[in-house]
C-alpha cells in the first residue's frame, strides 16, 4: 500500500496540474508494491501510468492548471464541456465561431505556413445574448481551461498596480494555453478621451492595446461587453475578429422553447405562437422562464407541461424585463 505521503504527494501534484511530479510519485509507488512482492500490481500500476502518458502525450485528457500565488485572484479556471451545437446562433455568427474553432484545430499547419490562427476575439452584444457562452463553447470544444480574468482583482486603486497585474494575466497567456475571457471589458476598454476618464484607466487601456498586440502565444484572448459604443476604435483592429451577437428573433426563441420543454410535453404545443409571447426577450431570459415552468410544474406534482403554463410564465418574464428596464 502507498504511504500517506505518497498519497499526499500524489493529490497535491494532480491538484497544481503537475504532471511530472504525479507520474513520478506513482513510480515510486509501483517500485515500493514491486519490492513488497505485490508483482502484479506494480505490473498493473506501471501499465496505467504508460497509459496516462501516452493520452497525455496526444493532449488528451486536458491537464488541471490551477492559478497560483497572485494570479489565483486574477484568474477564475474552468474545464467547460459545452459544444457548439448547444448554442441557438444566427447562420454568420456560426460561421465565425466554427472558423475559430477550426482554424485552432489546424494551427499547426497554419503556423507552419507563416499564418497565424484566428486567437483574439471581440464579442460585441446586449445582456443575455451568450457571448459568456461563447467562450465557453470554444473551451468546451477545444479541450483546453477557460479562464475568466476577474475585474475586481484586476483594476485596483493604486497607480500603475493594474497594468503590473494585466502583465501577469499575459505571461499566464504564453505560460498555459486556454481561453482567457475578458468579461466587461469596457472596463478596461473604454474611450481613451472619455472626459470622466481617470490616468490611471487611460494607462491601463494603453497597456492592454500593447500588450495584446504583442502577444505571440497560443492562447485565445476574449474580450466581451454590452457596450460597444463607448469602445476606443483603436481596440478594434487589435483583434482578429469582432463577433456581434443579438436579441432571439421568433424562430430562435422557438428553438429554444422546444429544446428546453420539449420533453415535457405530452400534447402538442405551438412553439411558434408562445415564440411571439417571448419577443424582447433574451436568450437568458427565455432560459430562465422555460426552467420555471419546470420548477412549477415539479412543485404541483404534475408530469407534463401545456400550452397555458408555458405562456403565463412569458409574459411574467415580459413584466418583469419591463420594470428592470423601468429601473434602469
Ligand atoms: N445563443 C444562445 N443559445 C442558447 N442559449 C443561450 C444563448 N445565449 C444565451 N443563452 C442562455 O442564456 C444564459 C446566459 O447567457 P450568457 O451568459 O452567455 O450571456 P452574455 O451575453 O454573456 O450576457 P452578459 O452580457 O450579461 O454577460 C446561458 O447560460 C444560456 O443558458
Ligand atoms: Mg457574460
């Protein structure tokens, strides 16, 4: 049996993602059951660990990288698993993003022709339209961690701290392959003029417009924000490729609906006619509505959805889009 250090070693090394130090403790233990006669099983850990390495070799299954030290405040890592095909997307918008998606696939071959991959994306669109999912999905569908750079830990008060941190978040980009997501980032991102505009943010822009630019790595840099008006026009062309995303039209809101309820109903319903119920609405929104018919339906006891239920919870979130608008 594995001594409690061994143990211990071995999980912490999985845990930091370090492969070398996981494979080497799981040696000495094959060595350790070997000397204490237990033959067949150091024979059977050995064989796992060759092919751990193997997979491990032709990048599969994605390694654990967890953000260490200061960069675990900068940096939120997740392993999405989410697919392309779980998105309700405009025929240009899929394009764009299995473009991405292929032309990283391929990289190896484009890099070695001198071109280089489509990596730095802006998402350009109103709340709820799914340009969060979207980074997700190229994770997902990559195989590689998504890591969500997190503005709070970023933008501090203290001159010249800011652009100190984004350094780090862009020597991470080089360091670990992953999608590394702006989220709000006209935070960053807003006009350099802007007259309520601090020194401080103006340098932090300009040093994230140079460090972009500079950056040579494999990783993909996505930013996204709701406000593509207040954006310096000068980001733009920094990027690869700008994505604009938009509110469900009836159809999109229809798929949505059936991909979400349809299980859950027994007679047939008119998807098309609820879809125009639910115009105005989000994606986000619809979402939440659908999953609200389920809690309801799950609370009276009732096994099957009908028209009537699906509609009363539309127009709710119609009501309750139009106060939050009314707030606004
Ligand atoms: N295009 C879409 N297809 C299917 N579902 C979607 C789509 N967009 C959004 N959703 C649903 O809405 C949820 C929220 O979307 P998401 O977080 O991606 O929005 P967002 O554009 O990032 O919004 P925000 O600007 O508020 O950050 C998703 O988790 C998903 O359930
Ligand atoms: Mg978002």
């Amino acid at each position: 049996m594995a001594s409690a250090e061994q143990l211990k070693a071995l999980i912490k090394s999985h845990l930091e993602g370090d492969d070398q130090r996981f494979f080497s403790v799981a040696m000495q233990v094959a060595a350790h059951e070997a000397k204490l006669g237990h033959g067949k099983l150091a024979e059977e850990l050995r064989a796992l660990i060759d092919e751990a390495k193997r997979r491990r070799g032709a990048g599969q299954p994605v390694p654990i990288s967890r953000p260490r030290g200061e960069l675990a405040n900068l940096l939120a890592v997740s392993y999405p698993k989410l697919r392309l095909g779980e998105m309700i997307l405009d025929d240009k918008l899929a394009q764009q993003i299995q473009r991405v998606i292929r032309e990283q696939r391929h990289a190896a071959r484009i890099l070695e022709h001198g071109l280089s991959p489509r990596r730095k994306l802006l998402l350009v669109g109103p709340p709820g339209t799914g340009k969060t999912m979207t980074a997700s999905v190229l994770a997902g569908e990559l195989g590689i961690p998504l890591f969500q750079i997190r503005l709070d830990g970023l933008i501090t008060k203290y001159l010249g701290e800011t652009a100190a941190k984004l350094r780090q978040v862009f020597e991470a980009t080089d360091h670990t392959r992953g999608v590394y997501f702006f989220d709000e980032f006209d935070a960053i991102g807003s006009q350099r003029g802007l007259a309520n505009d601090v020194g401080e943010l103006r340098r932090v822009l300009n040093s994230f417009l140079q460090m972009i630019e500079q950056d040579r790595s494999h990783s993909l840099i996505v930013a996204a924000t709701n406000h593509a008006e207040i954006l310096d026009r000068a980001l733009f062309r920094r990027f690869d490729d700008v994505l604009h995303y938009d509110l469900p039209d009836e159809l999109q809101i229809s798929v949505l609906l059936k991909t979400r309820l349809s299980r859950f109903v027994d007679k047939d319903v008119s998807w098309d006619r609820l879809a125009k119920e639910a115009v105005g609405l989000n994606y986000a929104e619809v979402s939440r509505a659908a999953d609200e018919v389920l809690k309801a339906a799950l609370i009276d006891g009732r096994k099957w959805l009908n028209d009537a239920d699906i509609r009363l919870m539309l127009v709710e979130r119609q009501n309750v889009a139009q106060k939050l608008k009314e707030n606004i």
